[in-house]
C-alpha cells in the first residue's frame, strides 16, 4: 500500500477549507509537534483582522480533523479559535 507524502512546505501553500460550512479557513502557519511520539497534534492557521492593534486569533486544528489533503487544499472537519498573545 503507497501512502501519499506530502512535506510540511507543500501543505503551508495550500489553503483549508471547512467542509461543513465551505468557508476558507486561510493557510497553515505553523505545526505541533509532539517530539516523544513522531507526531503532528495540530495545525496552526491564522485568521485575518480588520483591525491593525487588535490581538491575532488563530485556528488550531487538531490533526485528526484533517479528512483530506488534496492537491492544493486540505479539507477539515471542525476546529478551535483561540488567542494568541
């Protein structure tokens, strides 16, 4: 069985969407990782402000939230909206 890869700067480029809404989410800015275990947690995804001073809320999707990365999308199911200091 040929899994498919896919490295940490091809998905940076691809944007996200919510399959649930069809609402596009942006694209990933950064990723955890959990070092002991080899494995992603989430993917961090920044949501864009009108305003310049107000604080920058980002979306954390947990990886297995993540249904499918396509050629140049990657589609999930729910995610989180949290701030970040």
């Amino acid at each position: 069985m040929e899994m498919d890869m896919h490295s940490i700067n091809n998905i940076r480029v691809m944007e996200v969407i919510d399959i649930n809404t069809g609402v596009k989410l942006g694209y990933i800015k950064d990723v955890k990782v959990d070092c002991e275990n080899y494995k992603i947690i989430s993917v961090i995804v920044p949501v864009q402000k009108n305003s310049w001073f107000s604080k920058i809320d980002v979306i954390e999707i947990p990886w297995e939230k993540i249904l499918k990365i396509g050629v140049d999308v990657i589609l999930v199911d729910n995610y989180i909206i949290r701030e970040d200091a």
